[in-house]
C-alpha cells in the first residue's frame, strides 16, 4: 500500500475518537461553544453598536462585526483544539498509543486538523444560529459563513498542531493566543474596517491569515461579492493546504524517535 495516501477510514476513526470525548463533556463545551461568544456578540452588537450605529459604507455595526466575531470564534476552537489539545495528546502518550493503530502520521495530522475543523463548524452554527435570532446575519448567509469557517478551522487547526508538535512545554505554547490569535482577531477586520488603520499596517492586515475569512463571511453576509473576495478565496485556499505538510513535518519530529 503506499503509505502517502491518506485513508478516509483512518482519518475517520482519529475523528471519532475525539466526538466521542466531545459528547461525554458537551454541557461543558456548550459554555464555550455558545455562551461566552454569545456575551461577547451581544456587548459588541448591542453595547458598542448603540455608540456607533452606523458605519459609512457598511451598514448597521452590529451586522458589520458579526461575521468576523463567527470566524473569529472558528479559529479560536480550531486552534484550542488543536494546539493546546493536541499538546496534551503528546505529553501523555496518546498520539503515541493511537500509532500504534492501523493509522499513519500524516492520517493522525489528518484527523485532529478534521477535528478542529469540526469544533469551528459547531461553534460557527451554534453563534450564527443566536445571531439569526437577533436579526444580525441573514439565514441564507449562514451556510456560506459556515463553509468560510470550515476553511478556517482547516487552516487554523495545522497552525495549533504546528505550535502543538514544537513547543517545548505548555508556557511556550501560550504564545499561540498571545502572538498569533488575540492580534489577528482584532486586527483582521473583525472589528472595524481595515481602511481605518494606518497606511503602512494595511498591507499587513491584509495579508494576515484570518482575513480572507473575515472578508469571504462579510461578502456572504452582506450578499455581495467582487474581485477581492475572489482574491480572498485563493489565498484562504493557498494558506489551508500550505500548513498541513508543515504541521505533519513537524509531529513526525516530534514523535518518531
């Protein structure tokens, strides 16, 4: 058999595992899959919202920042599960048990970046549905969004198991939210339009990886769509398979002595 070749039964059964453990702990997972997002949406749509009300060009500010609060909340799970969980996997020998299994490296990669692409689907309907309620997102914009989320949780799931396989130890790994998530999820458009910052930083907030995103659900949620969000599409797409071989690269260092 070539062993390059990824088997969706392999994947699968890594996936398994973890919906499994997924569902022993839902009334846990459902304060951070709906809940405290929740608190924040509606601080952000209706505190800060009621001070801003409209912005030029955009519309009312609470469906401005919801999209971007729905794939900002997609990669925050994407990546929690799979930096800080796949850590944790490491450090107590699972990934090493699960091995030992009919899966290769690269299906177990596979599967835990599948996995964190589930958690951002889940979170992204479980938000999205609370912001159809409120009237902040339209329901046919909602499988688009969706699908943008499931991109993101793809790409932001073999960024999480890039830090997971190289940290050292668990300080270390914190540097995932500190440096990577908690800057990109305010600086990415989520929040106010990227035109507002200054001249030299756009360019930067531009290319930052969770802002294609950002820009795909605003285009679906706004039901508007132009050469940019094409643009957009190609480099989300570019940067969701360019990680995947770096993240197996490195678990491979990480765990095959």
């Amino acid at each position: 058999m070539n062993e390059q070749a990824l088997r969706w039964r392999s994947m699968v059964g890594v996936w398994r595992r973890h919906a499994v453990c997924l569902l022993r702990t839902w009334k846990v997972a459902l304060t951070w899959f709906l809940i405290e997002p929740a608190f924040v949406l509606i601080a952000m749509g209706a505190g800060v919202g009621r001070l801003i009300d409209e912005l030029p060009g955009h519309g009312s500010y609470a469906e401005f920042v919801t999209p971007g609060m729905i794939v900002g909340m997609a990669m925050f799970h994407a990546l929690f599960e799979c930096a800080w969980g796949c850590f944790n996997r490491i450090q107590q020998g699972t990934m090493e048990t699960m091995l030992t299994a009919p899966v290769t490296l690269a299906e177990l990669a596979a599967g835990e970046v599948l996995w964190g692409a589930t958690r951002a689907i889940i979170s992204t309907l479980a938000v999205g549905g609370f912001a159809l309620m409120l009237g902040w997102l339209p329901i046919s914009a909602l499988p688009g969004v969706a699908l943008i989320a499931a991109i993101i949780g793809l790409q932001f799931g073999a960024i999480g198991l890039c830090f997971a396989a190289a940290s050292p130890s668990l300080s270390t790994l914190t540097l995932v939210f500190t440096v990577l998530a908690t800057p990109l999820f305010f600086f990415s458009g989520s929040f106010f339009p990227i035109e507002v910052l200054p001249q030299w930083l756009q360019p930067l907030a531009w290319l930052a990886p969770l802002t294609p995103g950002v820009h795909l659900a605003r285009g679906f949620a706004v039901g508007a769509m132009d050469m940019t969000h094409a643009w957009s599409a190609l480099y989300l797409a570019v940067l969701s398979v360019g990680f995947f071989p770096i993240a197996v690269k490195l678990l491979q260092r990480r765990l095959v002595k």
